[in-house]
C-alpha cells in the first residue's frame, strides 16, 4: 500500500493529512503556525505520520500548499491554495460549484466548472477585513476562545452595526460599543455580519453558482455558517473537515501524481537510509 | 540607469554584429540625451513645456522648439530608480493623503528635493504646461506648477467618451465639430506660444514635426502587430513599455523616426527567426491597466516563469502619446485642422480604451490568439480600476476567458505585497493549465 500527504501551511495554522491510494483519510492533523514555516511543516507531518502509524519513507508523494508551499522543504510539488481548496471541496462535495474559504489572513472565493476545473477566483487584497483576523481581534478583545464566538453571537437579539472593516481597528470599535452598554453577543453578532457581507461580495464577483461549499476555519463557526447562508441566500455544504480541505485537495494532487508513475525524491532517498 | 532599463534582460547595452548599434542601445542614448537636454535647457535659453502623455499637443510646441518634460514618465522613472519611496514621503509629509495618485506625489516629492530628479538630472522648471480634459488628476496636478512655479497651464478640453458605446466617424458632422472646438483652442495655444517664446508660429515647420509623427505611427503600428507572431518577439509590459518611453519622448522628430525603423527592422528579423522574448512560450496574455513601474521586472518574471508573454496591452495603445495603433495619420496640407481632427480622435479612441475597452480588449484576445487576460488595478488610481470589474465580468462570461485581477500601484511599493501576487499568478498559470488539459481531452474524445 501506498500513502500520500498533502501538507498546507497557512498563515495561522499548519494542516497535513495522509491518505491511502484509494484516496481515503488516513491522519490527519493541525497546529499553530510557527515562525519558521518550514518547521511548522515538519512538525505536522511528524504529527500526521505518528497519528497513522507510518515512517516517512511510506509517503510516495507530498504536495504542499497554502503561503508556506515553499518552505516544505520535503514537499515533491506545489499548488496553490486555490486550486487545493476547489480540489479538496470537490471531493468531499462533488456538486460543488462555488468555494468559500475563510482563512487566517486571506479570504477567496473560487468558482469552478463542470469538469471540476478552477474557472475564477477572487481574493481579498491587501487587507486582512473579512477574513480570520477579524474574529481574533474580536477574541482578544473579548478575552474570549474562538470557539466561543460563534455560539455567543447566536444569543443576540439586537446586532450591533459595525463600521469598521479594518481588522487592527475592529478592537477598538468593540471596546466603544462594550463602553457604550451594548451586550458582547451583540458586538459579536455585527461583527459576523460585517465579514459576511465582505465574503458574499467576493463570492458574487466570482458569480455565485450552487452547490456553495465552505471551508477553512472560519467555517467551523455556526454562526458565520448561518450568516453567509441568509446574505448568500443558498445553504452552504459545510463539513468536520473544512479546516482540512486544502491540505486534502494538496494530497488529492499528489495522489495523481503517484497515478503517473512519479515517485518522491525525498521518500526514495528515506527509503535508501 | 535610465527608463530603458526595465526592459532590458541585459545588464550591459551591446552592439550588433555588424558594429551598427542596436535599438536599445539607441532608445537609451535617446533617453539619456533628451533629459540631458532638458536640465540644460534655460542655459541655453530654450523654453520647457509640462505635458502629459495622453492629449498634450505636442507637435504645436515641437514647432515652437520647446523642451519637453513629461512628468509621468519623470514620476515613473523615480519608481523604476527604486526613489519614489522618498518622494511620495516627502509629499506625504507635506500632508498629500496615501490616496492621492502616487506619480502626483512622487512630482511633489521632486518639488520638495530642489527639482534634483534621480536621473542626475537637474528638471527645470516649466515655462508652459499642457494639462487636458484626458485623465481627471491632469487638471488638478497642472494646478500645483501654477501655484509653485507660477507657470501658465494651458487646458485643453477634447471631447471624449459622452457614454460607453460612443464612435465617432472620421469626417462626421460629429467629428467636424468636436474638431472645429479642438483647432480654436490649437489656436489659442499658439497665440500663447508665440507670446512665451517671442517666436512666430511656422505652418511648414508644424507639417514637418508631423510628417516625422505619421512615419512613427505607421512603424508603431507594425510593431504592435509584430506580436501577433507566435512566438511573441517582445513583451508589450516590458520591452514595450521602453519603446514607449522613446516614442513619446521623441515624438516628432527625425530620431524618433530613426529609433522606430531600427526597432522595426531588429523586430521583423526577430519574427523572421521565429525568435520569442519566452523561450518556450506557453500562455499568451493580454496585459489591461497601468504597469507596476516600481515592480514590473518582477511581475513580468512571475509570468514568464511559467512560460507566459504579454504580446498585447492596452496601455500600448492609450498611453502612446496619441499614436493610437488604430492608424491616424496626419494631412500635412492642413497640418493644424488636421491636428485638431486627429486629436479629438485620438482622445476618444484613448478613453475609450482607458474605461471602454472591453470591445478592443475582446478584439485584441482574438488577434493575439491570446489565452487571458491580466488586469492590473491601481491602489492610488482608482480611476483606472474603477472599468475593471464590468471589464473582467464580460470578457470571463461573454467571451469564456479567463482572466485574473492582480493589485498593487503604479510607483508605491508599499501596495506590492510579494507573496499575494506570486500566489494569484501562480493560481491563475494552474487554472490554465487545467483548461487547455481539458481542452485536450475533449479534443481527442
């Protein structure tokens, strides 16, 4: 039996996954993002190798994704985190004709085509609103775990407008509207809002095509789930692996690779040890 | 180092085999001289124009033998010469917001650092500047000479774009009128000119200057067209953007028409060889927007990394002082009629590429058998990026190509962030490669 890894080196969290020849999920595992990149990817494959019982020289191929494909210095090849992210959620959702990814620092909406083909995508640019970023400043301000987020947001009765969209400012808007006696649910829940609305615009310029599938993070917050659905106006495909769907699209790719014959350098020469 | 060197691929200018000197070697002795000429000019008691690229009359003041200065391209060069960072700070300073076009503030920046530009150059001061109704910072950007240099601005109003499908036929009632208002105000500049410099105005010499324009659009038009060629023999954003520089600079005058027929001849024998500017050619794109001076050289090696040229764009033909590929020529027997006539054409054929140009940009995917189009938005000219997205919508869903959206600035390099480009280029050479394997397989089912 062969195995491949898709490594994704985001720009909060490493994510690596293992899979069969078959294709089937064998490990997977998450960490903080370090500050060497290359090192968080090291870290998570020894995690994603001990979480399936195997030594590396049973990876015939790794593909690296994500803003640190470069730094995985044992990855056989890079793709980027677009085209993993469509592969990924193909996968998992195979009528999927829309990705929505919220991640740490980057926002994207992918569009793709029948044949499962990227067809567009659309980034945020040059600022980090509507992305992840947003949510942890509202964490730190509100001293509050992000898991927690989405289900306190849930409570509220009467959202707050927020103005801003800059990420470094949201803290301060928070801690005005706390000053000002507005309930923390209420905060929260503007704050979902105001990175809904700046997520639907992205997916719209892509063109919004159902089945709509999202991932990254982000898309384990219920609350954000239920958001995106009412200002998109389509239920979303959401899943347990969301956070995973780059880093399996990545291995989805290495796995084609494995199919055309090629073999990784670096698990031959572990092979040779 | 001039505006040439963004072009080169060379770090040392050489000569021909036959010991005739080659095109760059001759665009970079023209840039060098013209901006030599320039900062000595008051010595030599020649009088200096301020124009802009796009509707600036420039044959009427060639007739005059004023010097020209172009603060684009001075605002440009300080990008490529990696000093725009200190002049947009110093404007920033001053209190110019981020916002503000960054070829303003980097011309703001040269104000504030004595006139001492990068080149080594000493920029005079203006005598005469030339704004137009052509880009709406034009104006507003004349108006800061006038008041520190208490230079005359002399605007020139040409009718553009009244609405996104606007075409005016050469000879049209239409276009008589919009010329006939063109040609009163070629007069009223004249009047001014001839006021500045003392000189009196010459009909013939104004033929002449234009007998040289019309030689340099129909070789312009040639070289535009050389790129159709597979593989391309130059890249529009980067050897284009330097033949451009020349062009503009030495628009009129029997040097540019030198400059163009060498550059025609090294082009055409480069195609003859089948020789491209990407060795292995493999994406051909239409490039749409403003040039990333401060970074080009690098965002063009981002493409061809991956084996992709920019044999099109349209910042080619709209920025190209009015020497429009569409081919309009000059009738030297009414040379200031006709100079009016052409340049409201001109004008509205350059705006409407600047904010219209889906129709041209479809048309150039078609004669450049292109595979995308790239669209550069700019962070300090929203102006520019503001068409884009209409732009991009029509030619993904209309057409079925893609296309990919990229930011950054015209000279700021603080809106380059590395990595964001690096991974939509990269996503979009992947996307790519997916539709033309697709188009295989379905070729050979």
């Amino acid at each position: 039996m062969e195995y491949v890894a898709g490594i994704d080196v985001g720009s909060t969290q490493a994510k690596g996954v293992i899979l069969d020849e078959q294709g089937a999920l064998i490990s997977k595992a998450i960490i903080d993002m370090e500050t060497n990149m290359g090192t968080a990817a090291e870290v998570v494959f020894q995690h994603v190798l001990a979480s399936a019982n195997l030594p590396a020289r049973a990876i015939a191929f790794t593909v690296a994704t994500g803003y640190g494909r470069y730094r995985v210095t044992f990855g056989d090849r890079q793709v980027t985190e677009i085209s993993c992210h469509a592969r990924g959620a193909l996968a998992e959702f195979p009528g999927t004709r829309t990705v929505l990814d919220i991640g740490g620092q980057d926002t994207k909406a992918i569009r793709i085509g029948d044949s499962g083909e990227v067809i567009d995508f659309a980034m945020n640019d040059k600022c980090a609103a509507g992305t992840g970023r947003f949510l942890g400043a509202a964490s730190f301000a509100l001293e509050m775990p992000l898991s927690e987020l989405g289900p306190l947001a849930l409570q509220s009765t009467r959202p707050v407008r927020i103005t801003t969209t800059c990420t470094v400012f949201a803290e301060t808007e928070i801690i005005g509207h706390l000053a000002k006696g507005h309930l923390p649910e209420d905060v929260l829940m503007g704050m979902h809002y105001s990175i809904a609305t700046r997520c639907a615009s992205l997916v719209r310029r892509v063109g919004l095509t159902p089945e709509v599938t999202f991932s990254g993070g982000v898309s384990r917050n219920q609350a954000m789930v239920v958001l995106l659905q009412e200002v998109l106006g389509t239920p979303l495909n959401h899943s347990a692996q969301a956070q995973f769907m780059g880093a399996i699209g990545a291995a989805l790719y290495a796995l084609d690779n494995i199919h055309l014959g090629r073999r990784s350098e670096h698990s031959l020469k572990e092979g040779a040890r | 180092m001039s505006v040439m060197d963004i072009g080169s691929n060379r770090s040392t200018t050489r000569q021909q085999k036959d010991g005739a000197m080659d095109a760059r070697t001759a665009g970079q002795r023209l840039i060098n001289q013209w901006l030599a000429s320039l900062g000595t000019a008051h010595e030599r008691g020649q009088h200096v124009a301020y124009i802009f690229v796009m509707g600036n009359a420039i044959e009427i003041l060639r007739a005059f033998d004023f010097e020209m200065a172009f603060p684009e391209i001075n605002s440009l060069q300080s990008g490529v010469r990696k000093s725009a960072p200190d002049f947009i700070a110093k404007a920033e300073d001053f209190g110019f917001s981020p916002d503000v076009c960054s070829y303003v503030k980097a011309d703001v920046g040269l104000m504030l650092s004595n006139m001492m530009h990068p080149s080594g150059i000493q920029m005079p001061e203006p005598d005469l500047a030339i704004a137009s109704s052509l880009c709406n910072v034009y104006i507003k950007w004349a108006e800061i000479w006038e008041r520190r240099f208490g230079t005359p601005v002399f605007v020139l109003d040409i009718p553009g774009k009244r609405f996104a499908t606007w075409k005016v036929p050469p000879g049209s009632p239409q276009h008589k009128a919009d010329a006939r208002w063109v040609e009163g105000q070629l007069r009223d500049l004249i009047a001014r000119c001839e006021q500045i410099t003392g000189k009196t105005f010459d009909l013939d010499r104004l033929a002449e200057v234009e007998t040289y324009v019309n030689e340099m659009v129909r070789l312009w038009i040639d070289i535009l067209a050389f790129n159709q060629h597979r593989p391309a023999p130059y890249n529009s954003m980067l050897d284009g953007l330097t033949y451009m520089g020349v062009l503009n600079a030495w628009r009129g005058t029997p040097e540019g028409v030198e400059y163009m027929r060498l550059l025609h001849a090294e082009i055409a024998d480069k195609v003859a060889r089948g020789e491209g500017r990407v060795a292995n050619e493999r994406f051909r794109l239409i490039f749409s927007g403003t040039p990333c001076y401060v970074n080009m050289r690098r965002l063009i090696e981002l493409f061809e990394s991956h084996g992709g040229v920019f044999p099109a764009s349209d910042y080619l033909t709209y920025a190209a002082g009015g020497l429009d590929s569409a081919g309009l020529f000059y009738d030297t027997s009414r040379p200031l009629e006709s100079l009016a006539e052409v340049t409201t054409l001109a004008a509205q054929m350059g705006l409407s590429n600047h904010f219209f140009s889906h129709h041209t940009l479809a048309q150039q995917l078609r004669d450049y058998s292109a595979d995308g189009i790239v669209y550069h938005g700019i962070k300090s000219c929203r102006t520019v990026a503001t068409s884009m997205a209409d732009n991009r919508e029509y030619v993904t869903t209309r057409h079925g190509m893609p296309t990919l959206y990229i930011e950054s600035d015209l000279i700021d390099p603080r809106y380059w962030s590395d990595a964001q480009i690096k991974n939509r280029v990269d996503a979009f050479f992947e996307l790519l490669e997916q539709r033309r394997n697709l188009a295989g397989m379905k070729g050979r089912e």
